[in-house]
C-alpha cells in the first residue's frame, strides 16, 4: 500500500468519522435539557422513527453505490484493490455525475438540493427560538448522510424544544445572501455535468449552505444586524426560485416522455435506474413523507383530524385511480369495514374493561386496601375476609390551582374520608407528578386549612392537560377545549396510568367527559357532577347576540355582523352537544340557584332532542324504563343546589367590626373573567370624583389577592400592573400573588370592603369569605353574588351591587361613607347570612345526600355484576 493509498484510505475513514460525529453532536443537541426517555414519548419519537427508515432506505442503496462503483473500477483497471479504487475514483463526484445526467434523474435530484435550501432557513430561525444547539450539525448531517434524515432528526429536536420566543428574528443579509445565491449552482448542476465546473458548483452549494450555521439566529451579531429581511419574505423568495428551478425542470421531463408512457411510471423507472440515483431519489420521497407527517400532526385535534381525512381520502383516490380499483368494489367494502370496525371496538372496550380489573386490585394491594381477600390475623385478631372497596375517581385536572374550586374538591374528598372508611378516592390531575402527593396536599392545607388522609388518596396523571387551556386554543376554544377533555378523559381512564373506579364525579365542569366515561365503563360506573358554571349558557348567548363586547366569549364578534352570525349557529351547535352531554350523569349538583337554572335549562331542552332519543337518554325512553322497573324514578339526573363550603369558623374570629383599616381586597385567580381591570377602572374613577379617598386621613388602598397558575396568569398579572402605572394609582394598589393561606386571613381580618367584579360569577366564594371575615361586599349585579349571596338578611342590607366601573365607585363611596352603626350592622348581617347559609357544615350536609344516591347507585351496581 503506498502513501497515495493510506491518504485515500484515511479520507474514506474520515468520512464515516464525520458522520459518527455528527450524529453525536445531533443527539447532544436534540437532548441538551431533556432526559433520554422523552425521545421515546410521543410525536418525538414517530420522527425519530421515520429519522432512522431514511437512514436505513437511503444508506441501503448508498452502500449498494459503493459496490458498484468499486466493482465498475475493477472492471476497467483489472484491480481488485481497494485502496486503488479509492485513489482514483472521486465518489463524491461520481454519485453527483449519476444523479444530474437525465432528465428525470435530475427532476428527482433538483427537489433535495432545493428542499436542503428551505430547510437551512428553517434550521437558522427555529434553532434561535427554540434554544437548540449546534444546528450546523443537522446540515452536517445533511449533506454527509441524508437531507431526509436531517429533518426527521430536527423535528424531534423541535417538539423536545418549546419556542422561547414568540416571533422570528429577522434573517441578516450576510445570511439571506448566501442562501438565495446557492440556487445558482443548483440551476448550474444539470449544465455543468461532465466538464471541470461540476466540481465547483457542488462545493459552491455545500458550502453556501454551511455557511449561515455558522452563526445562530440568537447571536448578538444576527440580534444586532443593521440591514435584515423579514423571515416571511424570504421564505417566500426561496420558494419562487426554487419554484423557478422545478417548473422548467419538470417541462423537459414531460416533453421527452414518449408516446403513452405516464409520467409516474418514467419516475418510478428512474428511481431504480443506479444505486446512486435510489439514494437520492428516496432521500427525496422520505423528505416528502416526514413533511406531511408533520404537517398532519400539528395543529389542533380538530385540525389533524380533519388533515388526516383529507390525506387518508386522497391517498385511497390516487391508489385506487393508479391500480384501477372498482369504485362499485371499493363501496361494497365499506360495510364490511364498518362491521369489523365495530367488532373490533368492542374488542377493545372488553379488553380495557378486563385490564382495568386488574389494574384496580393492583392499585387496592399497593394502598394496603385489599378486598374480597384474606387479612391475615395479628396475636390480638383473628385472620378475616376484607370486604369491597369503592373506588371513586375526581375529575379535576387543576387540583393544585388553589381557588374555589379546588378548596370544593379537598372538602368533598375530606367529608368522604371521614365518613367512608373503605373508600380510596382518585384524582385525575395535570399538577400531578410535577407536583408530588405531598406538596398538593400541603398546599390544600395552607391554602384551605383542609387535612386529607394520602394514605387512601392516589393520583392519576393527565399529561396533555395543555389541552384544555384556554391558552391553547386560538379558535373555537369551547369546542376545542371540550374535545381536549374526551382525549383527556381516555388518557387519565386508559392511558399508560389509567384506571377507574365504581364512581366518577366531575368537579370541574367538563360535560363531555360523562359520553365518554359511560362509553369506556358501560355500567360500571356511576357518574355524578359537581357544576361549577354551565359551559355555555343563555346570558353568553344573548351577549353575543346583542354584539356586546367586552365578553371573554364574545372577543372578535362584536365588530362584525357576519362573525355574529356565525358565532351563533356555533353556539347553537355546541349547547346541543353540551346540554346532552349533561344528559349522561346519574346526579348533578350545582353550586348556586343560577347554574341551577341554567343546567336545568339544558336538561330540558335536552331531553326533547332527537339526539337523545338516539341515545335514549329522552324522557319517554326513562319513563318506559322505569315502568319496566329496569330503573327507579328518583334515579333520574336531578340538579341540586349544593353551596360551596366556607371556612366560616376561622373568618368569624376576624378583627373587630367597628375598627377596620381603610382598605378594599380582592381574592380571585387572575383569569380573564374575573375582570381585574374594572377594579382599577372603578379605583381611577373614585379618586377622579373624590379626591380625597387618594391621599390623606380618608385616603384608600386595593389589595388584589390571588392565585396565578402559568405564565399566561403571570402576564395578565403584569398588564395589571402596567395598567395600574397608566391609570396613575400605584400608589393605592397592592398585588398579593400566591399568598399563603394565614396571609390572606390576616388581610381579610383588617380590610373593610371586599370587591369582586366577575359578571356571571357562578358563586362567588371569595365574596362569602369576605361577608364572614366582616366585610362589606361590592359585587357585579349577575349571578351568583345577585341572587345567593349578597341578599338581604332579615331585611338587613348585606352589601352593595354594581356593574360598571362608575358604578362600582360610586358604591365604594357609599361603603366608607356608612355611619358606623350602619356600617357595623350591615357587616354583622354579612356574617350571620355567612355562617347560617355557606358554612362547611352546610356544604357537608348537601354533599351527604348527593354521596348517598350515587353510593346507592354504584352498589347496586356492582351486586348487578357479581
């Protein structure tokens, strides 16, 4: 072997060293702040997988190019060396000669030169938002293995990486130049094949394109560039030209077709043509599959669901067109298919059902509960047979968000422990496990003063949460959220942690849950509610049928007849779904008479659908039932009004009525709905008309106590905070963020008044804790607050109401301006309303009777099944 030979032979190593190092920088890209497992979670891992059937397809036919080509030296040498063939052979080159010459070789080759292009933008401005490293090793990649696999593996990287900035940088001119100029030698491949600039257009187009890597999008010089272009822009522009590059390419291909030969079958003759050519040729075709991949994956439920019908029927078209499929023999199949569709359905359904059996005394036997087995004897007991446990699952995948809610759930669950010692009560949380047991625990216990048993508490992990925030959702929120919470519902029922009891109870108002559960459970499951609010309601609707703006469901609407319109066949179509959807509970409580009347409603207009007579869930369907003695009467879905609980006992021992500071609080999370804003408004337009009440011996102050539960809260918090600064009354304005539950005590015991500006607040516990705590109310004149809470006790003014920010001054005014036995009388008759109407105690009694017909209900149940 002489020197030439061991230099060829050190290139040819080199070249696979390179490609293991780029593979390894990659993979430390693609990880860099995320464990090894996430790449085996999710759409990370279908790309991961299409990354390695391109490496594998691509690599195939590449090492068959290698044969070849030695095996084609060999021929015209008479020499079996390898170290000769790689001496005198420029494979690269070669492979490029193979893939220009033709005119259907090069259509294959020109949309992988092309595509390398768009995707090197893609790299430089994705890489920048997302925090991903070293992204010249994807084009590393690229260029030395495959352009498909290149993508696949930047795709996992990309769903591994969240955005950290919300809008694209601007692409530099020293890196927009490079990029439109690499087209140039693209154009150049085809006429250039076979003469000295071959080889310099192909170095011109690698390096042209290695080059804006070099420099991340993040980087102070790209952040500090002076002359830019807009990343839209030159998307655009990269488009046009290679569009300007296909078009004619594409020309010349079809005018060189002979007479009756289709132009699919002269593609897919070219792809086998050489090995060489099949690389690149299914570079291009795995290209082409990973980008649709990724284009039906992402986006909405609604939206890839519709993408994949949309592909799934153009793909059975094509197929069908191509392979000359009858039309009448692809009908005749349709029912065969929907057949087997259902057999399989139900297969499945029993599968799951058993699993769940299993999973249950899995469960029971790790919570030290065992049932229906032998509990062996102590020296002080003899051996027994443990009895049947009830297992009851909570609907609330917010547990941790430490409001009203919430403070309803860990007093249900409390109430439960105490009274049922064979109950082992589920909760179905997104907190959980980025939260652990303990710490949600604690939190109900600082935060509520409520103590729950962990040993017979177990959650269950909702990991796509996400898809039912509101913040989620751009368009058709409600529905889409509502969707969210089936796939949520199957994923905390059947997922990899999945699991349910004898009794699921929704305490957070996800309707669409109940189909579901009763479609996973059969009969299993009793399933009761807790509602909170209706979802949609008559006064949403009628808003935005008046075109009243303001509202969080009305946003965009009001300006526009036609979006008003549309709007309300949505609205239409959605309360039907919804209002049947209530239709599957066994009980329903509610929290107020307002969503009292408005579930109602619904279930009366349910229950006249067709729908529900196709679900026989209609009227006439359970009176036949009932007659037939299959079901009793008092088992029909009934709505109770069961008020929230209020730690009344400790907001009684607050302060003195006669002797409070001169300050307002609010206690709300820091949602949309709960309209911080007007409170400012309302202070802004006090200090306007009463001067006084801004500084001074009768000067006031805000205290805006609540819970902010993500980054969306955090940035509501922060306008907040601005519109404080604008409006000038930072100095009267406290904000009190995730405050410990004895701080916010201290602060209800000191402060006179208490604000809540919600319309439509469903309750309003917040308002029973001030009227306990010896504050005088100001509430919107809606729902909760208006019929419930702020009335007259014993013909004694409670509090006062308003609506607007004007209004809500001018009530302020009034409150601080009470003589102070009218003050203190008032305040006195807000407490006993308080104690007597919305006490723990009141709540615990309501939920006994609602605990009773669903325990009923499930043990009837289960001696149905044994």
């Amino acid at each position: 072997m002489n020197g030439q030979e061991i230099l060829a032979w050190a290139v040819f190593i080199s070249y696979f060293l390179f490609i293991f190092l780029s593979f390894g920088l990659v993979f430390r890209s693609i990880l860099s702040g995320s464990h090894v497992s996430k790449l085996f979670e999710g759409r990370a891992f279908f790309f991961l997988r299409t990354a390695v059937g391109a490496l594998l397809c691509t690599w195939y036919y590449m090492f068959n190019f290698l044969i070849w080509s030695y095996k084609y030296h060999s021929r015209l040498n008479q020499t079996s060396s390898i170290g000769n063939w790689l001496v005198h052979t420029p494979l690269f080159e070669q492979a490029w000669t193979v893939v220009c010459t033709g005119r259907a070789n090069w259509w294959w080759s020109s949309w992988i030169c092309t595509w390398t292009v768009i995707f090197t933008a893609i790299v430089w401005i994705e890489s920048g938002r997302r925090g991903i490293k070293y992204p010249y090793a994807y084009m590393l990649l690229g260029q030395l293995v495959a352009i498909s696999v290149s993508t696949g593996l930047f795709l996992v990287a990309i769903y591994l990486h969240p955005r950290i900035r919300s809008t694209p940088r601007k692409f530099p001119v020293y890196i927009a130049f490079p990029l439109l100029m690499s087209f140039i030698p693209i154009y150049l491949l085809p006429r250039h094949v076979n003469s000295d600039r071959f080889m310099n257009s192909l170095l011109w187009l690698h390096g042209a394109l290695l080059l804006p890597l070099t420099s991340s999008s993040s980087s102070d010089i790209a952040e500090n560039a002076k002359a830019t272009v807009p990343s839209s822009l030159l998307y655009q522009m990269l488009i046009a030209v290679a569009a300007a590059i296909h078009y004619p390419a594409t020309a010349r291909l079809l005018a060189s077709l002979p007479a009756g030969q289709p132009l699919h079958v002269k593609l897919y003759k070219a792809i086998f043509v050489h090995p060489a050519q099949s690389s690149i040729s299914l570079d291009v075709i795995w290209v082409a599959i990973i980008l649709a991949s990724w284009f039906i994956l992402s986006g909405s439920i609604t939206a890839r669901v519709i993408k994949s019908t949309i592909a799934g029927a153009a793909s059975a078209t094509v197929i069908a067109r191509w392979t000359g499929v009858n039309w009448g023999l692809i009908a005749s199949v349709f029912p065969i298919l929907l057949l087997f569709g259902a057999g399989t359905a139900v297969l499945a359904l029993q599968r799951m059902r058993s699993r769940n059996v299993v999973r249950r005394k899995e469960l029971l036997e790790k919570m030290n509960m065992p049932e229906n087995s032998v509990v062996p004897g102590t020296a002080n007991q003899a051996p027994k047979m443990s009895g049947q446990k009830l297992v009851v699952g909570f609907w609330h995948p917010y547990c941790n968000a430490g409001g009203g809610g919430e403070r309803v759930l860990w007093s249900a669950i409390r109430h439960l422990q105490k009274t049922e010692k064979d109950v082992l009560v589920l909760v179905y949380s997104g907190d959980y496990p980025a939260a652990s047991k303990e710490d949600i625990l604690l939190k109900a216990k600082s935060r509520f003063s409520i103590d729950v048993d962990a040993s017979r508490l177990h959650f269950i992990p909702l990991p796509s949460r996400h898809l039912i925030s509101d913040g989620y959702w751009k368009k058709f929120t409600l529905l889409n959220q509502s969707l969210g919470s089936v796939y949520l519902a199957w994923e905390g029922l059947c997922g990899k942690d999945g699991l349910w009891g004898d009794i699921f109870i929704d305490s957070m108002g996800h309707a669409f849950t109940f189909p579901s559960v009763r479609l996973i459970t059969g009969s299993q499951t009793t399933v009761g509610a807790y509602i909170h609010y209706p979802t949609v309601s008559t006064d949403m609707v009628k808003r935005v049928r008046e075109r009243s703006s303001g509202g969080v469901e009305n946003a965009g609407a009001s300006s526009s007849w036609l979006k008003t319109q549309i709007k309300l066949v949505y609205y239409r179509i959605f309360t039907s779904l919804y209002s049947v959807s209530l239709l599957f509970p066994q009980h329903i409580m509610t929290n107020s008479s307002w969503t009292q009347a408005h579930i109602q409603s619904l279930l009366n207009s349910a229950r006249n659908s067709f729908l529900a007579s196709l679900l026989l869930k209609d009227d006439l369907t359970i009176q036949k039932r009932e007659e037939r003695g299959e079901t009793r009467k008092e088992d029909r879905a009934r709505c109770e009004v069961v008020y929230p609980p209020c730690d009344t006992k400790e907001f009684v021992k607050l302060g003195s009525l006669d002797n409070r500071k001169r300050e307002m609080v609010s206690l709300a999370q820091f949602r949309p709905e709960k309209d911080h804003a007007k409170q400012l408004h309302a202070l802004a337009s006090l200090f306007e008309k009463h001067p006084q009440y801004r500084s001074g011996k009768q000067s006031i102050k805000l205290i805006m106590m609540g819970g902010s539960r993500d980054s969306a809260d955090e940035e509501r918090l922060n306008g907040l905070r601005r519109l404080a600064v604008k409006l000038g009354i930072t100095d009267n304005v406290e904000f009190l963020v995730n405050a410990p539950y004895s701080e916010i005590v201290k602060r209800l015991g000191d402060a006179s008044i208490g604000l809540n500006t919600m319309m439509d607040e469903h309750f309003g516990i917040s308002v029973v804790e001030f009227m306990a705590a010896g504050l005088i109310p100001i509430v919107h004149a809606s729902a909760g607050p208006l019929m419930d809470i702020v009335v007259p006790f014993h013909k004694q003014k409670t509090g006062f109401h308003a609506t607007d920010a004007d209004s809500f001054a001018e009530a302020i005014h009034q409150a601080f301006s009470l003589p102070l036995k009218e003050s203190v009388s008032t305040r006195k008759a807000a407490r006993e309303l308080a104690v007597q109407k919305f006490s723990e105690k009141e709540f615990e009694e309501g939920w006994r009777k609602g605990w009773i017909t669903l325990k009923d209900l499930a043990l009837r149940n289960s001696a149905k099944a044994g």
